[in-house]
C-alpha cells in the first residue's frame, strides 16, 4: 500500500512543497511491484502464521537473503508485521489479500501486474496519438487462455467489492423467477442473486473466453448456482430472451463504459424488449463526475484513462445513462449512490 506520510512529512511534501512530493508515487508503484510477486510466490497464504525467513524461503526455494529484503519492504508499506525474526500479515493483508474472507483482491491486483498494466506499456504511445489501440484488451487477452483466465480472475474478484451493494439496491420484483445478466461473465453477481432470491433463475451472457471464471464461480458458490447457466454468445448481436418469455430483472454491470453512445443506446432498447412489463434494469459502472472524496474521485478519472487506453472508451455521466434509458421507454428512472462509492442506474418497464 501507499506509504501514509506523517503530519511533518504532509506538511513539507505536500502544503509547503518543500520535498519531492512525486516521491511517494515512486514508493507506491514500488510497493505495488513488490506485492504482486509476493502474491504469486504464495507468501501472504503462508503467512497465515507467523514464519521466519529462512522458513519461508526453503518452502519457496527462493534465496533467503533478498526474501528478507521483500518481507521487511512490505512491512515497511504495511503489508507485514514483524515480531523479532516472524513475519506475519496485518489485518488489512488477512482480510484483502488472502482467502481468510471472502474478499480477497490478490488476483485483481494480479490482473493489473500481469495484464492491465503490460498492455498500457504497449498501447500508451498509439493510443494517445491515434485515440484508440490496436486491439481491445478483451480480445486480446482472449489469445491465451492463461492470460484470460488472470484477467477474468481479477474481474471476479472486483465484484465482490460490490456484491453485497447490487442485492441492497437493485429493487427484484416480487415473484421474479428470470434474471439477465448481460456481460455478466464471471457470474458472481447473478449467483448472489440466485442465492438471494430462491425463485430465481439466472442466466449469464458473454464471451466464451468468460465461461471458465464462470465455472470457477459455480465451484465456490454456496447456494444458487444450479439455477445459474452461462450462455456464450455476443450480447451486442445476439437474441437476449431466445423467445423464453422474458426476464424480470437485467444487469448491466460494467458494460457501458466498454461502448459508444449509439451502441449503448441499441442495447438498452434491446434489453426493453427483453423484459417483462414491471421488469427492472439495472446498470452498474464507474462514472464520470462520482466521487465526492479524494479517492472515489481519483479511481474515476483512473479507470477513464484505463478504459481510454485498453477499449479506445470512457465513463458516461450517469445523468446520460439514465437518458437513455429513459429514451428507450423506462420509466421510474432514478440513480442511487451507494456510500461505498458504488453507483447504480435504475428504471422499469412499464
């Protein structure tokens, strides 16, 4: 994590401008580039207890001296703690980066190390020359399975951030038993609402490349994943409802930000169509404008500048998502902002 400077240190680096304030972003990508192999070689889950570093580094065989230099950085960032010669993880590191809860973030942050960032080294000079890449970063992922499956991993684990935020706000329809997750791939959002809504079916629409995260998802699933498919197709072209009769609820969960206005417009009157009268829609996605603290605000222009840089795309106003769907025929239009910084875009069919 990013070194927190003291009350001396704020004052000097950042009020007075008297130290080199861009220091700490020097620090900080240290500290992000010393956790990612960190988590790769395992050393958080096997620090569920405390170890000393020759311990660890006969279980890694890996040379015990610069182990040493990798556990005392990631004390110094907040990673570890440290009791004579043990090694242990702070709370913070048991609770994001390990499997103790069932938040753990270690395979987005992996995303980024392994993914995201090396196709931001490749696509940055193209992109802001000629405003787009030369290939999005699905498609490209998609050209090995491997590298699919670290990025599908990350999405994953991003969702459960906001799981818990998408069954508190989007309002199911009492006696719903039809629910559309669009581009939902790796399914988590669809299973919780299964297993929070036992008269649920759900039926999740991506890209095949998707489909073993969503697998994954199903393994882990403690309830609801037998009334959760995955249906591999394009979400832009495809049929949504297959002639099924309906849906009474569609997710549209970081999908916009991915496509034109036009496009989102399209799809927006497709998934109309797809639902039954008193249907509800509901989209989730970062945009512009949110955030009304420094970090919420920070993460909107990064994820617009990553979106710029992987999708040639950006973030919308949520004002505009909810003209469309307004424009497309929903009615009881509405945006709520969660306090987690999560916000979702409402309305239903008449």
């Amino acid at each position: 994590m990013p070194v927190v400077p003291n009350a001396v240190e704020r004052l000097a680096m950042l009020r007075l401008n008297r130290g080199p304030g861009p220091l700490l972003d020097l620090l900080g990508a240290g500290s992000f580039h010393a956790v990612a192999p960190a988590i790769d070689l395992g050393v958080f889950e096997a620090l569920d207890t405390p170890r000393t570093a020759a311990d660890l580094a006969d279980d890694f065989d890996v040379d015990t001296d610069t182990l040493g230099s990798l556990l005392a950085f990631l004390v110094a960032t907040g990673y570890l703690e440290r009791d004579g010669d043990r090694y242990a993880n702070t709370a913070m590191t048991t609770r994001w980066l390990t499997d103790a809860h069932d938040t753990n973030m270690a395979p987005w942050l992996t995303a980024w190390q392994e993914v995201v960032l090396p196709f931001w080294e490749r696509e940055f000079e193209r992109v802001l020359r000629d405003g787009e890449p030369s290939v999005d970063i699905y498609t490209w992922a998609a050209e090995d399975s491997e590298r699919a499956a670290t990025l599908h991993a990350g999405f994953r684990a991003a969702a459960t951030l906001a799981r818990e935020d998408a069954l508190a706000t989007v309002p199911v329809p009492s006696g719903a038993t039809r629910l559309l997750d669009v581009g939902g791939g790796h399914g988590l959002y669809a299973v919780a609402f299964a297993g929070e809504y036992p008269g649920l079916s759900a039926v999740v629409l991506d890209h095949p490349a998707a489909e073993p995260s969503f697998r994954d998802t199903l393994e882990s699933a403690p309830e609801g994943a037998d009334r959760v498919t995955f249906r591999a197709g394009d979400y832009l072209e495809d049929d949504l409802d297959e002639g099924d009769g309906g849906y009474d609820v569609a997710l549209l969960f970081n999908v916009v930000h991915a496509h034109d206005a036009a496009t989102n417009r399209a799809l927006l009157e497709r998934v109309y169509d797809a639902l039954r009268p008193g249907g509800i829609v509901a989209v989730l996605d970062q945009f512009t404008g949110d955030g009304r603290t420094p970090i919420p605000r920070t993460a909107v222009r990064f994820v617009d500048l990553t979106y710029r840089l992987t999708l040639g795309a950006h973030t919308y106003p949520a004002e505009e998502v909810t003209g469309w769907l307004e424009d497309a025929g929903f009615s009881d239009v509405r945006v709520k902002r969660r306090f987690s910084g999560v916000t979702f875009s409402l309305g239903r069919r008449p």
